[in-house]
C-alpha cells in the first residue's frame, strides 16, 4: 500500500507545473501551489539579465549559482505598474500568454530543470522611459520566489546598444545551496504590483490604517490619473464578496457616489451606486448602474477580488456634479462579505474613511479618519466592566467584616472602596456611552446586539446609584426590597455589560482580534473561581465561629434594622488574612486583564500597530 501511495505522490510533484502559468495569476504572479504553500522570503538565488540591442532587449534568466530551476513567469512594467512590451521566445522552453495585450507574459512549456531562459523582449513602438522586469521563479513545487525585480532599464526611441553581454559564467550546481538570513534583516514582503507606485504615480489608501507602507491591507484603493482618464483599482482579502470606494464631502457614510467590485461567480462586475445615511445605512445601485463607469480588468484569485475601473472625470448622480478634476473628496474604502441582487451588504470586513478631503491627482499619502472617540469608547467601557465593577462587586459581597474598626470619610472601609470603585464604573460608562453617540451621531448599523445591550447597560446602571441614594434606612420594612433590587440591577448590569463585550470583538469599527474572545473566557473562569474560593471560606469561617462571615448582604439586613452578621464589632472575622491575600491576587490579576484588554483596543488593529513598532525599530537602528 504504501510503494503505490509514494508513486502517485511523486506523479504529483513532477506534473505540478506542467504548462506554465494560468492568466488568473497575472497581477499577483504568485503560484497556487498545494492549497497555498507560501513563497519564499529569503533572496532569491535566481537573476534577470538584460543587454539592448537592435531595439529590443535581449533578458536571460539563470542562477547566480548555477541552480536549475523548473517553472518561471516573466512580465515587463512600467514603473507605474502597467504590463508593458512583448516577448519573443526562443526555442521550445517558453511560451507566451495574454494578461493585458497579446504576449506581454512569458512562462515555461514544461517542469523541467533549466539552466537558463534567453528571450526577447520588444517594447512599444516610441516607447521613451524605464522599464523594470519582474520574474517568478520556481525551483520546485515547494520552493519559489514571487516578484524577483530586475534593475531599472532606461529606453527610448533610440537608444544605443550593450556592447557586449552582462550574464557571467556560472558553475552548474545539483546541491541548493543553504541560504542563511542575516538575522538584523526582516523577511521580504510578497511582491504585489497593486502597491507599487504608490505615493509616487497614483493615490492610494486602504484599510486598516497605514497598511499601504506594509503592504497587506484588507481592502484598498488606487486612482492614477493621466490627463482626462482616472482609473480605480480596488483590492480586498478575507474572501470578501465586494470592494468599493467612495467619494464624499465628509468622513462619514451617506450621500456618497460609490464604485463598487462585486463578485459575479467567478467573474467580477462594476456597479455605480449612491449611500444613504442614517436611519437606513446602505448603499443602493442607480438605475442605471454603469453610469460614467466602465471595467477594464477584473480577477478573483485565491480569497483576493481584484478590479481596475474608469470613471468618467465629470458625472451627475443623484442631482449632484461629481468633477473629479477640479474637486476634493473625502476617500471611504470598504469591503463587505455579502450581496443582494440590487446592492451590497454591509462591509463586516473593514471600513475606513480618509481624515481630510484631497484631490483625486494628489498622490501623496492620505491620512485616515481619527477613530480616537471609538477607542476612548472602549477603553473606558473595559475599565468600568471588567475593572472598577468587578472589585466593587467583590469588596460589598465578601469583606463587610474585614478591616473591622477602620473607616474613611466616616464609613467602613470596605463600603468607602466600595462606593468610590462605582462611581468611577458610573462616570466611565455614562462617558463611554456619550463618546460613540457623539462619534457615529446615530445608532449603530451593524447586524450585532452590541448596541442595544450596551444601552441596556448603561440604562442599570445610570440608575444604580440614584437608587443607592434614595435608600430607605436600615431597619425599615423597605430596607430588604431595597438591598434585593440593589443587588441584582447591579449583578444584571454586570453579567449584561461582559456579553456586550464579546460581541464588540466581532465589530467591524472595533478590530479587534479573536484572540480577545479567550482573554475575555480567562477573566470570566478566574472572576468565578475567585467568588468560589470566597464562598467557600465564609462557609469555613461560618462554622468555625458558629457566625456567618460573609452571605449577600440583604439577608443580614431585616426588619428590625440589626444585622445578623457579626454580634462583636471590634475585630474581623476569621480568615481576614487568607481573605486579603485573596483580594490581593484578584485585583493585580483584574488590573493585567484590564490593560492589557485596553491597550489590544486602544492599538487596534494590534497586529497592524505591532509591525508598525516592529518596523520603526528596525529604522531606527
């Protein structure tokens, strides 16, 4: 069983490039090799040799250490990104294919070992500038390099000839050799074309921010412009179903010409459409949906939906001139997971808007849109829910008998740390709660019950300590009613507020990771097993001083205004000690859960915020 398996298996890594490379990979030239087996990231043992001569120019592709290599995808562009030029093979190793015009992609004809690879190129006829060749090179099915980048070769309509060839002799080599990365130099990023030029010929934004320096955004935008002609190329990863971009007078959603790129099988469509804001957040397809539009390219490879569109530079949508040329937009790029047959649906795989309005010409970068009331929001709502109100709730419930005979401002200990932990839960939640009203200045549009069980939240607890205020006085036949509803609006509002929070991980304005979902499932195990380890001991201490220690505090509050806790006022209960070091271990372990949950919001996207860290570090040195 096992010599017929190998076979098969070694069938399937001889014929794994067997007739070069398909066009879908034309804009990424990254194989699809075994379900997505990642390129290399260490230099590239393969170069891309070039000499002009007789008008065109003579490229050889070969190893600087004379290893062969089987599969290869070879393009020529223009430093703007565009494919450029056509290429005359030599031979029976190569063929040409058609990604923009006819024979402007060489690939090989079958997956055998190559020394070497010589072809011609051709570029268009007057053609005056740079060219640069960008190479793929496949030394077996598991080992390539995406995007190897020749030197930059000046042209022009007559430009001189090499005199004589620049390729060195190489000694052929069986053994790969054992390429070693220098340990102070970070792995290469995956060439992608999409992002080369920018900042330099075309405009670029995308999400989440700053991801254009890193190269790995969600969902992102490009416009060049030459002349009268704009082109819109879009991009989004995550398996999204369409991408799109807006042009508004302001950083929010609504009253917004869109070009939207949707996903129509295995083919990509071009949709004009028009946002409306609130209370019906959407975006709607104009009658006619082509308007001033028009698809020049489009491509859905691996889970990456791609499009280049032109837009007309003056169009009149809903009554309102959109002059490209002469006017300023704020930029909104967004990306979402599903559609209907007239619109998209909401972009649950990122939204940014640009922070000030810019010509579509500039292509310098763009800054995006503050998102500071968002993560004040969330960081003050952690604070309160997972801070302050869980050692509030602790200090009321299991230490009335503990620092017996020590007061502040008057009260018991335990109630003044009480009282002060929340008011502070009061004032960071009605704040938090103010902060994201006065940031989306309407309700939420998200399909997630974050918003409606948050308000539910704030609403106990506005009036939690209103009620606290109001009390009737120990000892009335009010008092138990009092101590009851106090006790469960302030339990409700809590156990209501942690189930807000992991909804608010899968919002798409909060980016937060999924990771955050299992330090949420720690606090929750580690608050429980500390209320346990309380209880537990007030039953000890209980029977060991045949007293109740600690219970809930209404049932030691009667009638009669006496409590049936402790009858001897003057030193704590048993146990004090243990209790402390437990409340000790609570709070620093609460105060890490607490920080760290606010710097993961505070830095969101934190991965984004870390390689940001990362890499300025590494410039700094």
């Amino acid at each position: 069983m096992l010599t017929p398996l190998l076979f098969l298996l070694s069938l399937t890594c001889i014929n794994a490039l067997p007739q070069g490379a398909p066009t879908k990979v034309c804009q990424t030239m990254r194989p699809f090799h075994g379900g997505g087996i990642p390129p290399q990231n260490d230099k590239s043992p393969y170069s891309i040799y070039m000499r002009r001569a007789d008008g065109s120019v003579h490229i050889t592709l070969i190893s600087d250490l004379g290893i062969p290599f089987q599969g290869f995808m070879l393009q020529g562009r223009t430093p703007s990104r565009e494919l450029l030029g056509v290429f005359q093979p030599k031979g029976n190793d190569a063929h040409t294919i058609d990604c923009g015009q006819s024979g402007d992609t060489l690939t090989h004809n079958e997956a055998n070992n190559k020394e070497m690879i010589e072809v011609d190129w051709q570029p268009p006829l007057d053609y005056e500038g740079q060219v640069v060749f960008n190479c793929t090179f496949a030394q077996n099915y598991q080992t390539f390099w995406v995007g190897v980048e020749s030197p930059p070769l000046k042209l022009g309509k007559r430009f001189a000839d090499d005199p004589i060839s620049n390729v060195p002799n190489r000694r052929k080599s069986t053994t790969p050799p054992n390429f070693v990365q220098e340990s102070a130099k970070e792995a290469e990023i995956v060439f992608d074309p999409f992002y080369e030029g920018c900042a330099v010929t075309k405009l670029c934004f995308g999400a989440p921010a700053n991801c254009i320096n890193s190269k790995n955004c969600k969902a992102a935008v490009a416009v060049t412009v030459s002349g009268e002609k704009y082109e819109f190329e879009m991009k989004a990863t995550n398996n999204a179903a369409w991408v799109g971009v807006g042009l508004s007078e302001d950083e929010k959603m609504g009253d917004d010409s869109v070009i939207e790129c949707v996903k129509k099988g295995s083919s990509v469509g071009a949709y004009m459409s028009w946002t409306s804001g609130s209370p019906n957040f959407g975006a709607a397809r104009l009658n006619n949906p082509q308007l001033g539009i028009r698809l020049l390219n489009g491509s859905i490879i691996n889970d990456v939906l791609y499009c280049k569109v032109m837009r007309d530079v003056r169009t009149k949508v809903r009554d309102r001139i959109f002059d490209l040329a002469n006017n300023k937009y704020n930029i909104l790029v967004a990306a979402g997971s599903s559609v209907t047959p007239r619109s998209v649906g909401f972009h649950d795989v990122v939204f940014l808007a640009s922070a000030n309005k810019q010509a579509l010409s500039d292509v310098s970068a763009v800054e995006a849109a503050s998102k500071l009331l968002i993560r004040l929001h969330g960081s003050f709502m952690l604070a309160a829910w997972i801070g302050t109100v869980s050692i509030g709730i602790l200090l009321a419930r299991y230490y009335r008998n503990t620092w017996v005979g020590s007061s502040l401002c008057g009260k018991d200990l335990w109630f003044a740390w009480h009282r002060m932990f929340m008011v502070l839960t009061w004032a960071l939640t009605i704040t938090g709660f103010v902060l994201i009203f006065v940031e989306l200045k309407a309700w939420s549009a998200e399909q997630n019950p974050h918003a409606i069980l948050g308000t539910i939240t704030t609403i106990i607890c506005f009036f939690q300590p209103i009620g606290a205020y109001f009390r009737p006085h120990p000892g009335t036949s009010r008092r138990p009613i009092f101590n009851w509803l106090h006790w469960l609006g302030g339990n409700v509002a809590h156990i209501v507020a942690i189930v807000t929070i992991f909804f608010a991980v899968k919002l798409t304005k909060a980016e937060l990771p999924d990771f955050v979902d299992w330090i949420l499932v720690a606090y929750v195990a580690f608050h429980v097993i500390i209320h346990l380890i309380l209880s537990v001991m007030g039953c000890i201490s209980e029977k060991s001083s045949e007293r109740r220690v600690t219970s809930f505090p209404m049932k030691d509050l009667g009638g009669s205004g006496r409590s049936s806790a402790y009858a001897d006022r003057s030193a704590d209960a048993p146990y004090s000690g243990f209790r402390k070091f437990i409340l000790g271990i609570y709070i620093v372990v609460i105060i890490a859960i607490t920080v760290a949950l606010i710097v993961i919001t505070a830095l969101a996207p934190i991965e984004q915020s870390w390689n940001d860290l990362r890499n300025s570090m590494k410039n700094a040195k």
